[in-house]
C-alpha cells in the first residue's frame, strides 16, 4: 500500500470555501480518478506562525506504480483548478509514503 500525502496551509479569508470545495469537489474528483481507494483529511493540530490553518490530506493507492499513473494522466488537471480557485491562499507540500506495517487494535472484550 502507498499513501499519497497533501499537506496544505490555507489563509483565513479562503479557509471555509476551500474546505467545502475540497469534501464536496476536490476529493471525489481524486478518487474519481480510479488510482486511490481512499481519502483521509485530518486538521494538522498545530499553531501555525505564519496563520491559516494546515491540513493533511492522504490518498491511499496501492502502489507507486500507479501513483505515477495519477501523476501523468491527472495530477496537473486537478492541481490547477485548485491554483484557479484559491490561488495566492494556500502552500502545498507533497510526499509519498510507502506503507511497511500496519497493525489493527484487538478488543477482546465480549
């Protein structure tokens, strides 16, 4: 398994149109894409010195494969309707993690 991760700073005065766009436009569209079987958006807790409000978004796929896939067939399309939107109020930083282990809690309790 392969997490791409979107870590992004936005400004106050767009927080609250970009946080709609995001549930409501921009990850159905990444998962839209057919590459990533899931979306997490998490608020990064945090007090950020330069203002805004950061967030993590993480797109699972299942291999770096076909996040190279997203990168050549998607990436740019989706990247700029953001930039067309909200450009000049947010920073993005990108990585990709790939998954070594991943471990479930057992509750033994009945």
């Amino acid at each position: 398994m392969y997490i791409y991760n979107v870590t992004v700073n936005i400004e106050d005065p767009a927080h609250d149109k970009w946080v709609i766009w995001m549930k409501e436009k921009h990850i159905p569209d990444m998962l839209a894409t057919g590459k990533f079987s899931k979306a997490k958006m998490t608020r990064v807790v945090v007090e950020e010195e330069m203002g805004g409000t950061t967030y993590s978004i993480q797109y699972t796929t299942d291999s770096k494969k076909t996040l190279e896939k997203y990168f050549k067939e998607d990436a740019n399309k989706l990247r700029k309707e953001g930039q067309k939107i909200f450009g000049g109020y947010f920073v993005a930083f990108r990585t990709e993690l790939d998954v070594v282990f991943e471990q479930v809690a057992f509750n033994n309790e009945n």
